[in-house]
C-alpha cells in the first residue's frame, strides 16, 4: 500500500506492530473507497482516519487490545467540550442539577490543545453545554476539517438554524446526532425545558433538505434517545414519528441514563431484552437501523480489554478525563480530582505519560484505577 506512509501517520510509531495494523486498515479503505460512492465524496486519507478509529475504538480485538496496552499509542482522538454554557434545562443532565461556573473555551486555548495532538484523526466537539453558545464553535470546527478530521457532534437543533445548517455542511461536517427525548412535544416539554418542538423539528427538516439539495450523504443525521421511565413507553412511536418526518436517518441510538445520580434516579430505568425485541421489530417494519449503547447490555467485558481511554474526554478548562462515560454523573469535582492531568497546565504528552501511564498500568493488571471506579461500561 504506497498510500501509507510515515507523513501520513505524523511520523509517530515507526514500529512493525503498527506498521501491520496501518496496513490492514488502509487494505480496507482502498476496497471501500473503490467500491462506495458516499466515500469518495469526503477522500481517502479522511476515509483512513474513520477506518482507524472504528478498528481501535471500543474494539474487541485482542490483538489490537493488546497493541494498545502495549505500545499506548498516543491518542489519536478526542472530545472537546467548548463550552459549559447551556441555555435549557432538561431533566436528566448533570447540567440542570450542577452548580458549575458557566465557561466558554477560547480559541486560543482550543488550538493549544489541537496542537497537542499531531495525528488528530477523529474529534467529538460536544460537552456538557450547548455547543452554539460558544461564538467561536463554528470557527473551532472548520479549524479541524482542514486538517481533514472526522467530525462527530451532538445537538438539540435549538439552535442549528437555517444559516447555521448551511454552514455546518458546507464545512463538511461528518456525523450530527440529533439529541431528542420524545415521540410528542407533551414528553418534549417535559424532558427537554427551554426549547420549542415545533422549531426544534423545523431545523431538522431544513438541515435534511439542504443536504439532499447539495446531493450529499454527508453529514449523517443519526438520532439519540436517553431512555427514562418518562419516556421509555414511546421508544416504538418515536420510529414512527422519525419515519414520519421524511429525512434520511443514518441510525437511531437508544442508550439509558449513564448514571443514575440522586437527583434523576427515581426516573432510572432498565430496558429489558422484550422492550428491545419490540423496537427491533418497529424498526424493521420501518427500515429504520437502530443501535442500544454498550451502556445498556447486560453481558459486560471484564475492565481490562477496556480500550475507551484511547478516547480522552476534555473539559472547558483543560482537565482530561478518560472517557466520555465518566460524564453525566453529577460529581465533575470527582472527575477532575481523580484526573489523568489537565492539558492546558502540562500539555498532553505529560498527562499520557504520567496520569494515563499508571492507568492503563493498574487496567492492564486488571485492577480498578481511581477514575474509574465508577464504570458503567466495563465489569469490575
Ligand atoms: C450533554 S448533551 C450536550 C449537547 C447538547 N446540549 C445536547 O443536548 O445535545 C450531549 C448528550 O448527552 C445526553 N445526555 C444528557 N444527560 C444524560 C444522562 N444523564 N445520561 C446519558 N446521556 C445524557 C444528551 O441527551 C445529549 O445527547
Ligand atoms: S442535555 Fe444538553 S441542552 Fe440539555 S441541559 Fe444538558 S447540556 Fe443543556
Ligand atoms: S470508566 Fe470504564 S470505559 Fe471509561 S476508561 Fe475507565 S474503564 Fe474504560
């Protein structure tokens, strides 16, 4: 494969381990890029990028898992939260409950922490806040979509107007889930506080036809839905009111609250194997695909072939934590307490070496690091 090379990684790694992973991964992207048309439209050193993350990711691989730990590649992907701002007040996020200052991230900052990672190949731009209330958010993302990064967000479409839409497509954004609670607005007005259905629905019809305006496969809209006791009877209805909407949806993503923290926990829920039936098979009837996050399976991998951490989470002021299901626990002083380190004050390369270091030490053995004593996604 002549396409890889050492340029195209950052120069980092130059191991024979890696050297056979980037092969197999670039073997699939030439064969996928040939084959579908969807990818031509982004290139194929982006199309690389989406195949080495999906491979390393959450992967199963024991092979690639052991790589990881190994060689503690270093990272390669982030989130980012841009702001803490938020200007709504749903039931069920940390936010509501929180009495954490309200801090926006400058664009100084944000390219200080861009520049700490040379090989950046897939970023997450959401926080516990609202995006667009950063007025530098839409700046922040075109930064990283010239350097060819995949881009993954989250959004209630309050605020992804018309105008915001175009731009946001025009940039070449890559994945928007819709974040929305409710088949009705009578369960939206309940979950979601402080925006207006009617207006919520309307910018995700206009961001849908824009698209298909620019023939574009790109962004995928994909939906998610935090499953509660409030809701949790509309999961089938909430297809058909997708179905109804007339836009071309990529996934529908069902995953129940991270963690029950004492404020939202009379409205915790488990979705049972039968519920689960049952929206597969509305889903079916519809052709609409649809996803259950890891967080909701029963059968969970023991919290050593935890491969998340490549994944690091990062907060407005710089703290890194993880990863992202370390969130929406309403304890953000325990997180930045327990803390791999904070990338503003060290700088990335020290915060891998030292706070990650004795983490992935303590995961590889098996043990329970600090940080993630409370892991809802992997068995202690
Ligand atoms: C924290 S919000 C931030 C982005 C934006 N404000 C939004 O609402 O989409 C990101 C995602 O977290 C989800 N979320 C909020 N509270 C949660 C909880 N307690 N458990 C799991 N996910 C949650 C939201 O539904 C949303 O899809
Ligand atoms: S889910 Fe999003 S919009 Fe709702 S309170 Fe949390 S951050 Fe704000
Ligand atoms: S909290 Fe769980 S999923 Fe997150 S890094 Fe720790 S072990 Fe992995």
């Amino acid at each position: 494969m002549k396409f890889i090379d050492y340029a195209m990684r950052g120069g980092e790694h130059p191991d024979i381990e890696r050297e056979k992973l980037e092969r197999q991964i670039a073997n699939v992207t030439l064969n996928l890029f040939m084959d579908d048309p969807k990818y031509q439209e982004k290139g194929i050193k982006w199309l690389f990028n989406l195949m080495f993350f999906q491979s390393i990711y959450c992967t199963r691989d024991k092979s690639i898992l052991n790589y990881l730990y190994k060689k503690r590649p270093y990272p390669e992907f982030f989130e980012l939260e841009v702001t803490t701002l938020c200007d709504m007040r749903c039931r069920l996020c940390e936010h509501t409950h929180w009495n954490v200052p309200p801090k926006n991230m400058s664009f100084e900052d944000f390219k200080k922490i861009v520049s700490n990672f040379p090989n950046l190949k897939w970023a997450g731009m959401t926080g516990i806040g609202q995006s667009m209330l950063n007025k530098d958010y839409l700046k922040m993302m075109k930064y990283l979509k010239d350097k060819n990064v995949y881009i993954e967000n989250f959004d209630n479409f309050k605020h992804i107007t018309p105008e915001v839409s175009k731009q946001m497509i025009d940039m070449g954004l890559d994945k928007l889930y819709v974040s929305l609670d409710a088949a009705t607005e009578e369960t939206f007005n309940l979950m979601q506080k402080g925006a207006k259905w009617d207006e919520v629905i309307s910018n995700i019809k206009f961001f849908d036809a824009y698209k298909k305006e620019k023939h574009l496969h790109w962004p995928e809209l994909w939906f998610h839905f935090i499953v509660t006791k409030d809701n949790i009877d509309e999961m089938e209805d909430y297809l058909q009111m997708i179905f109804d909407l007339e836009v071309d949806v990529e996934c529908v993503q069902f995953t129940k609250l991270l963690h029950a923290f004492k404020e939202i926990e009379d409205t915790h829920v488990e979705i049972s194997l039968e519920k689960k039936k049952k929206v597969f098979e509305k889903a079916r009837e519809l052709g609409i695909r649809v996803g259950f996050n890891m967080n909701t399976s029963d059968g969970k991998d023991p919290i050593k072939n935890c491969a998340v951490w490549t994944q690091p989470f990062i907060f407005v002021d710089g703290t890194v934590v993880a990863c992202c299901s370390q969130n929406e626990q309403n304890d953000r002083p325990f997180q930045i307490e327990t803390s791999p380190g904070n990338i503003l004050k060290d700088g990335m390369r020290k915060v891998w070496k030292k706070g990650y270091g004795k983490m992935l030490d303590e995961l590889n053995s098996g043990k329970v690091p600090k940080n993630c004593e409370r892991c809802v996604l992997y068995k202690k």
